[in-house]
C-alpha cells in the first residue's frame, strides 16, 4: 500500500503531506516557545528589579553563536538547493556536513558559556534571571541537538535513499531545513532578549 | 463478502504486497491506522475503568467518612488507609487527582480521538491509511509510556500527584514525588496528541478520495479537524508550564514561587520572584480548548448517528460546520473566565464574561441543529440512538450551567463549588461517555463483522442513564449550598454542608449501581466478538464512506480499489431514489463491497 502525495504535491492543496505536516509541527512550536517568552515577559514585568542582560552574559559569544546559525542556515539552504537543481548528492553531503559542523561549534560554545556559570556557583535557582537563562537556552539546545540528530542521520546513512528517490531524500532535506530555520530563529529573537536587554 | 476473499482480490487486482507480517508488527507494532485505533480503544477503556475504579473508592468517603473502606480497606497498606481501613486524607486526594487526570488526559481524549479519530478518519474520507503510518505508531506508543508513568507514581513514596488535576503551584510545587511522574507522564501524553494531531489534519487535507471535497465531508471528519487543531496549537503552552513546574520542583528555581512563601510556620528558601498565576494562565490556556476536544468529536459520532437514524440529512450542516469552526477560534479566548476569582480586575474579568457568552452561541447552534434534525424523521430507536438520544439532553443540561459560571458575578459564588463538579460532569459523563457508547454501538459491526445485542444494550442504556443522573443531579443543589469541591468530608464540617451532605450517600450508590451495569456492556462486547450476528457490510444502511468497505476493512489499505465520492454525506430518503439512501461513494465501489 503507498500513502499518496507523500512525495507529488497533491494538485488542489499544492502541496506534499511531509511540507505540511513540518509547517504544523512548527506551528504548535510557535505556541511552546509563545508559552515560554510570555511567561519571560509576566516575570519580567513582574519584578521588582531586573539586571541588564550584558553585565551577566558575554555578549560577544552570543554574538558569534549568532553567527553561526545563521550561516548554518545558509549552508542547509544551499544543500537543498544542490540537490533540487541537480548538483549531486556528494555536494549536499558536504554542504549538510558543514551545517553540523556550525551546529556542534554552537554547542561548544553554549556548553562552555553554561560551564563559566556553573563553576562561577550559578544555578537556575540563583534568580529568575539565570532560571529563565538556563532554561530557555537549554530548551533551545534540545531543539538543536535534535536537529543535529536528524542531520547527522541525512548525511550519513540516511543518505541512501538518494539513490532509490532522490525525490523523496530531497524533501526530507527540505523539511529538516523549514526546522533548522525555524531553531535558527527562535535563537535570533532569544539572543537580544536575555544578551542585550 | 468475508475478510479473506476481498483481502485476495485486492492481492490480485492492485498488487498490495501480500507477505506475511510478523505477530508483532500485525498486532503490537502496527502501522495499520485500523489496528492503531483499536489498540488505543483498548487502552483508553484500561483507563476509564480504572479512572473510574478510583473515584468509586472515593465516593465511599463521601458518602460514609472515616469508615473502613469494605473489602479493599484491608488491602490498601498503612500509607492509603488508617488502621481498620478507612481512607486517609492524603490518599483521598490522590484519588481525587488522579481520577481527574486519568479520565481526561488518558481516557476520554485518547477514546474520542486516538481510537473513533483514527479508525475513521481514513476509512470516512475514502483514504488507505493516516498520512504518516510511523507517527501514528508512536503516537501511540508515547500515550502508552505516559499512561505507565502515571501508574507507576501510585507506588512512590507518598503515592500519585494530590494536588488536583489542575496542578496549581505552590501547592503542587511542593507536593510529593508523584507530582514529578505526573509532570513526566503530562509532557509524554503531550508529546503523543501532538504527533496525532498533526498526523490527524495532513490526512483530511491530503488524503481525502476523488471527489470528497470539503462540503461533502461528513460531520464527524469537521469535528475531528477542529479538535486537532486545538490539540495541535493549546496543548504546547501545558508543555512550557510543565517544563517550569518540572524545574521548580527538580531544580528549585521559582518560576511559580512568589517570595517570602511560608510552609508549615517556615518561610521557603527559594529565590521567588514568581508567580503562581502564571501556572493557572498557562494550564487553562490549554483546558479550556481541551473541553472541547471533549466535546467535539461527541458531536460529531452523534451527528453520523444522528443522520442514519432518523434516515434524514442533518438539519442545518452547514450551520453545523460554521459553528464548529467557530468554537475553534473562540476556544483561545476564553480561558480566564476559570480564574474570575484570582483578583484579575473587572475590565478582564469583563472580556472574558463577554468571550464566554459569545462561544456558547456556536454550541447551542450545534446543538440546536441536532434537535432539529430529529423533527419529523422516521427515528429507527436502535441501540446507539437511544445513546445518542440521551446525550443531547444531558449536554444540553451541562451546557446551560456553564453560563452561569462564565458570568463573573454569579461564578464568585459557584466557583470550586460541587455546581462546576456537575457542570462538567454532565458534559463529559452522560455527554461524551454517552456518546463513546453510541459510537462503540454503531461502529462495532465495521469493525468485527458482528452487531453487539440489542437486548443487552438495553440492560445497559437505562439503567446507565437513570444512574448517571443519580450521581450528578444532586451536585448542583449542593454547589448551590455552598459545599466546595475536594473536600475530604464531602461538606460536613460546616453548618451549610451538613444539610446537604446526606445527599452524598444517594449519589455513592448511584455510581455503585452504575458499575454494576455496565457488566452488560463488557459483556456484550466479549459475547458479541465471539457470538453476535454476522451482518453485511452496511448493517445499518448507512450513506457514509466507511459503510462501502468491508467489515472489517481490507488490513493496509481498507477498500477494495481506489473509492470515488459522488455526492453529499447525508443522502437519506433523496427524492426520487428508489432506496432510502445513496451511498457517497460509486456504484461501483457499492456493488462490490456488498457483494452483489
Ligand atoms: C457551553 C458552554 C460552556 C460554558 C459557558 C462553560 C463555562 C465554564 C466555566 C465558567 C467554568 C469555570 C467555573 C469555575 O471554576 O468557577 C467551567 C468549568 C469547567 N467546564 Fe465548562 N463551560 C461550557 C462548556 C463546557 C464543555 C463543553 C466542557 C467539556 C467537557 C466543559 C468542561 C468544564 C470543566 C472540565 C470544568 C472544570 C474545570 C475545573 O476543574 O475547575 N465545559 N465551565
Ligand atoms: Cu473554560
């Protein structure tokens, strides 16, 4: 038995049942993350004092993790690209490698900025500047390194499906790319909240 | 035609791969939508009945406090029950919480749509399978894993999460280590309606059969979207609250700790700062939009029920559709009309009074469309009918007590009253568990090939409506008392309590009486399975989609070829047509799934 339009677009939607059902998924991630900064905001609102993100975070890190999802998101965009216009897999498959190369540097970086802290003698329960630091970047992380994981899985053995539909491998980069962006975003309105302000 | 010979003609005719599975993939880790759903219908009524187990437990309490439970007094150990086995407070809380969470999360949500959604959704819109086969098994299988964390954390030390369904900090904040599984158990039966969900919408958008275009589709296929998207887009909010409460409680920060707490005589250590009305926002973000994912898909299997009993179309359909949508949006602002009480100040208060009013207009329109559609027909009273029957007048009472409630002034008096334990109660219990019973009813025979007995179903139906109503009936008048919910003396300790507390002894029976009877239920289902009357694959001559397959349907794949939709869901007693009804799908696909 075969699911249509897992891999056709199906004629009056437009579109193929995985590219919908990312944009759903990221759409009941907006709502987790809407939970999560709304909540930021009624404590923030709350409190009686708040101490300026700069004077507690290294702001240059951050800046530089930044960075780096953004060109990571590039570079994902670039391999799907590759593979829609023909390139070849052995281009996607290093333009994915260089993706989770960006990623794990995030994480390299993110781990040690939290290792500072901890042996600083910082916790989440220090105050509820650092819980909400540590857990909405550590919710972030998640995210990331789940993202990692599926990435991981296309470029390595996930990659043999190229060769049997290179139609159905490419939208599975597709979908883990519409995901990669959207942790990317979710970093890009995180970093000036807790960094800058 | 039996299950072997259409299963070895579509072998034959579109080359469905006829290997053999494994015991494990066909009936354990199945990517059969048919076999998903029932393993979920199986589960869900696990945990009804142990949901309700629980709060007959309870209700002894109520109605004979401090004296020894009979039977299981004995077998409860020191930690649950005193000496000579009467309930200790802390267990009757735990009772009273878990009951709560059982019967929503892990009950009734995954009945109506894990189990009715995912066994017809495919079948009615003409589709093979739900979109994504893989998810669908997960799902499942994260709803089972959180099921077991939920039951394990009866056994911890102080027993399962007691602080209320709702989980309100601080309270639940320091409450016992059950409170964590339940926390862990909640972010798993998250994670699985999530993966549902989506996997519920791609496939009415996707999937649906040539010529099943949107206002073709049936009734039940509209509920079943809106509920989705509810659990899709209020479920995730729950998520972050229960992240924040797993942090305070593991991590002690203090997202829902205000400074300067004091417990027992002593002020908490923690930093504060927090908030315990931030919990409340974000848990009835999420309930509100979960009582209607109660409620929905209730009216969406009486609708299909409806419709093929009174051998009419529904009354107003579109009307129908237009307020199901309606209440889909409505259902995100509403949520505070559960906090009128916390100070949250009149202009708020004031919105939420007027949200509140504004979405019960779409639910008296569903339901008045309903009524309306039983004017005049020829009402065949089968089984499922008389269920579906009952549940429009006990909706009908929940609803209208909800209004009440959601108008700030008189709910300062009702609120946490046993009135909202009523309110509440009449829609999920003789409402939505009504309406799973008439589903169970009018399915079973597409699923098995049998009809459940209709004498038996009788013993079952009267009996559970006159018993439903003993229990619930009389929580209104005591609300009106005075008498709050979860207490552990059911009232007595106050003067207003007293009068009203004898009542209790009347509904404890009630709910005994009502366990007993529903004997008739499982063992019609045990008979039937095993004895029940064969009958065809359209039973109950019914226009829908699902009726044009085999009973049971063709294992991956469910129709003996591609189906094509030719008209409209309820096409009873069409003009001119010489049988009463006109299935959606074509002739073709008619012909051969009857046989002739
Ligand atoms: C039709 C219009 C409805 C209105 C106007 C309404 C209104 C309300 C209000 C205002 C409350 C809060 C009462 C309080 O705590 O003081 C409440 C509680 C509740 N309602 Fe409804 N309701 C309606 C329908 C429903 C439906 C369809 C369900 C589905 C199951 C439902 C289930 C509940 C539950 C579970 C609670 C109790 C929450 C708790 O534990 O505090 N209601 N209702
Ligand atoms: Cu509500």
């Amino acid at each position: 038995m075969e699911i249509p339009y897992t891999t056709a677009e199906r004629p009056d939607t437009g579109l193929t049942n995985g590219r919908f059902g990312i944009w759903l998924f990221l759409a009941s991630e907006v709502m987790f993350f809407g939970g999560l900064f709304s909540s930021y905001l009624l404590l923030r609102l709350g409190a009686t004092d708040w101490p300026r993100g700069a004077d507690r975070l290294d702001v240059v890190l951050g800046a530089v993790n930044s960075l780096l999802l953004v060109l990571s998101s590039i570079t994902i965009l670039a391999a799907w690209g590759a593979l829609r216009d023909g390139g070849g897999l052995a281009k996607a498959r290093r333009l994915l490698g260089a993706t989770i190369v960006l990623g794990v540097v995030f994480v390299a970086i993110k781990a040690n900025e939290w290792q500072h802290k901890l042996e600083e003698g910082i916790r989440p329960a220090t105050d509820m500047f650092y819980a909400l630091y540590f857990t909405m970047t550590g919710l972030h992380l998640i995210h990331l390194l789940a993202g990692l994981a599926v990435l991981g899985y296309l470029a390595g053995p996930g990659a043999a499906l190229f060769r049997r539909s290179p139609k159905q491998y490419t939208q599975r980069v597709e979908i883990t790319g519409i995901y990669w962006h959207f942790v990317d975003l979710v970093w890009i309105v995180l970093f000036p909240t807790l960094y800058l302000t | 035609m039996s299950q072997e010979s259409s299963a070895r003609e579509t072998g034959g005719s579109d080359g469905v791969q006829a290997t053999p599975e494994s015991f494990l993939r066909r009936y354990v880790f199945s990517l059969d939508h048919k076999v998903i759903g029932i393993q979920y219908a199986l589960t869900a009524f696990l945990f009804l009945l142990l949901g309700f187990s629980l709060v007959l437990v309870l209700r002894w309490q109520l109605a004979y406090p401090d004296e020894p439970v009979p039977v299981l007094g004995g077998l409860l150990g020191e930690e649950r029950v005193t000496e000579d086995g009467a309930i200790l407070p802390e267990f009757y809380n735990q009772l009273g919480a878990m009951h709560g969470t059982i019967m929503v999360f892990l009950a009734i949500v995954p009945l109506v749509v894990g189990a009715f959604g995912n066994y017809l959704i495919p079948l009615m819109i003409g589709a093979p399978d739900m979109a994504f086969p893989k998810l669908n098994m997960a799902s499942y299988w994260t709803y089972a894993a959180g099921g077991l964390v939920m039951l394990a954390s009866f056994f911890v030390p102080g027993g399962a999460a007691n602080s209320g369904w709702t989980s309100y900090p601080p309270l639940a904040n320091i409450a016992t280590e059950g409170q964590t599984y339940w926390l862990f158990g909640m972010l798993m039966m998250i994670i699985s309606s999530l993966l549902g969900s989506v996997n519920a919408i791609v496939t009415i958008v996707q999937l649906r059969a040539p010529g099943m275009t949107l206002d073709r589709l049936p009734f039940f296929i509209w509920a079943q979207l809106v509920t989705a998207f509810l659990l899709l887009l209020a479920f995730p909010p729950l998520q972050t609250a229960a992240v924040l409460q797993m942090m305070d409680r593991l991590l002690d920060t203090s997202f829902f700790m205000p400074s300067g707490l004091v417990v027992n005589g002593e002020v908490m250590a923690n930093s504060g700062g927090g908030t315990p009305l931030l919990w409340q926002h974000l848990f009835w973000f999420l309930a509100h939009p979960e009582v209607y994912v109660l409620i929905l898909p209730a009216f969406g299997i009486v609708a299909e029920i409806i419709a093929n009993n009174t051998r009419r179309p529904l009354w107003g359909y579109r009307s129908m559709v237009a307020a199901t949508l309606a209440i889909g949006v409505l259902a995100f602002i509403v949520w505070a009309h559960h906090m009128f009480l916390t100070g949250m100040g009149t202009v708020i208060s004031a919105f939420f009074q007027t949200t509140t009013m504004i979405i019960s207009i779409p639910s008296v329109v569903i339901l008045t469309c309903l009524f309306l559609s039983l004017w005049g027909g020829a009402i065949r009273f089968t089984v499922p009918m008389l269920f579906a029957l009952a549940f429009l007048p006990m909706f009908g009472i929940g609803g209208l007590t909800g209004l009440p409630l959601g108008l700030a002034a008189a709910d300062i008096y009702l609120h946490d009253t046993y009135y909202v334990i009523g309110h509440f109660h009449y829609v999920v219990a003789p409402g939505t568990i009504f309406a799973i019973f008439a589903g169970v009813y009018y399915w079973f025979p597409k699923v098995t090939g049998r009809k459940l007995s209709t004498v038996l179903g009788h013993l079952h139906f009267w009996p559970s409506l006159i018993f439903m109503n003993g229990i619930f009936l009389p929580m209104f008048k005591m609300g009106m008392a005075g008498v709050s919910r979860r207490l552990f003396d059911g009232g007595r300790q106050y003067d207003f309590g007293e009068g009203v507390a004898g009542l209790n002894v009347a509904m404890s029976h009630s709910a005994w009486a009502l366990a007993a009877v529903q004997v008739f239920f499982v063992v019609n289902l045990v008979w039937s399975l095993a004895r029940g009357r064969r009958v065809g694959d359209n039973p109950w001559q019914a226009t829908t989609l699902e009726w044009s397959a085999p009973s049971p349907p063709i294992p991956h794949g469910n129709f003996a070829r591609e189906v094509r939709v030719e008209r409209g869901p309820y096409e009873y007693s069409a003009p001119g047509a010489d049988q009463d009804y006109l299935s959606q799908a074509d002739a073709a696909q008619v012909a051969e799934a009857t046989g002739s």
